[in-house]
C-alpha cells in the first residue's frame, strides 16, 4: 500500500473523532483531554487566522481541509472564495454538512482529489495546509506545488522533533499503518530554502512550528 492510501485509509476511519476535536459539544472530561493534550491544536487555529490578517475579500484554498473547520472560519469571516482539497470521502461529508448548518455553502467548495494532481485553473490570495504535510515523507513537492497555486500568503504547520508527545504521535500512527514525519527548524529553513521562499517566519507552539510565507 502506497503512502497516500495509507494515509486516506486512516482519515476515513478517523474522520468523526477528529473533528470531534474541534466541536464545542464536548464533556468536561473531553475538554480536559484537549486541554492537556490537544492545546497546541487550538493554539494553532487561533494563530493561523491572525497570521491571515484581512480576510474579507480574498480567495483561499485550505489544502488537506478535512472536516473543513478552518474552511468554514474562513468563510465566516468574509472570505470571497474557499475552496477545500481533500482525499477522504468522510472528511469531506463533515466538511460539506459543517458548511450547510454554518450557512456558507455557497462560499465554500469541497473538492475530493489528490492535492498534487488536481489542475487548478485559479491561484489563491492564501492558501494553508495545516497537520498536513507531516504525513508525506515528500513535503517539498507539496510545497512546490502550494507555491504554485498562491498569490500572497501561505501558511503550513509542520510537528516538533523530539519532543514527548511527538513520540506518543509516533508509536501511534505507526500501530495505525499511518506516516508521519517530524521537523527541526533547521530542516524546515533547508525545506524553504529548496523552494527558494525567503520571506518567512517560523512560530514555535507548544508541539508544532507555524510557518507563514509571504509572496508579496
């Protein structure tokens, strides 16, 4: 099996749990295990839309948008255009009932395809790939491939090298038959510097590292 069906195989049977993550429905002891383990991720929602700056008005495209939490916040927030990319088919089916209950169907499109083969016809004012490319031993394509698609701001997350928990995510994913891969700031400055992108900085969370690239 292929990395990007393994990596398909474990969305779509995860895909409910996931999102449950970010859903405001949770029990107290559900959000004490956010709290103690999942802080980072809501850290990092947070901080991606303030890195965004002025959205209203902008296209965006969310790459790997999953359960399309931030394709929706997008949208709530003005945005002209929000075109999600992801390969699990019930990621998406949460994606596209999220859009419907939050009312931005016709901002948000959803899209089932493999990210690096789809042939988009327009470039993006933002485009993202949040928990994204750690699950691709070739991220450098992927990035090659953003940089293609974007017109001002892309903003990708890349997980912590040795830390605790980046070796729990490990042992987990791998029992589960899912990639993952880990950065230093080192290798994500040398992964930039590939792709010739200079203008960047690098955001250190609690398990993640925030990277924002500026094209303009």
């Amino acid at each position: 099996m292929n990395e990007v069906k393994k990596i398909e195989g474990y969305f779509q049977k995860t895909a409910e749990d996931f999102d449950s993550i970010y859903s405001e429905g949770k029990n107290i002891w559900r959000r004490f295990i956010d709290f103690i383990f999942r802080r980072s991720m809501h850290e990092r929602f947070e901080l991606t839309f303030q890195e965004c700056g002025y959205i209203q008005g902008k296209s965006v495209l969310d790459i790997g948008s999953g359960s399309g939490r931030y394709s929706i916040e997008f949208a709530k927030r003005r945005a002209k255009s929000v075109v999600g990319i992801d390969f699990s088919e019930n990621m998406l089916k949460l994606a596209g009932n999220l859009a419907e209950r939050n009312k931005v169907s016709q901002i948000c499109r959803f899209i089932k395809a493999d990210f690096l083969s789809y042939n988009f016809q327009d470039n993006f004012d933002i485009c993202i790939a949040i928990g994204v490319l750690e699950y691709f031993s070739n991220s450098g394509i992927y990035l090659e491939k953003i940089k293609s698609v974007a017109n001002g701001k892309i903003i990708i997350s890349l997980p912590v090298l040795w830390t605790f928990r980046s070796l729990l995510r490990k042992i987990r994913l791998t029992l589960k038959a899912c990639p993952v891969y880990f950065y230093t700031k080192k290798k994500i400055k040398e992964l930039l510097r590939s792709k010739h992108l200079e203008n960047y900085k690098i955001i250190r969370l609690d398990r993640d590292y925030l990277v924002v690239i500026s094209l303009q």
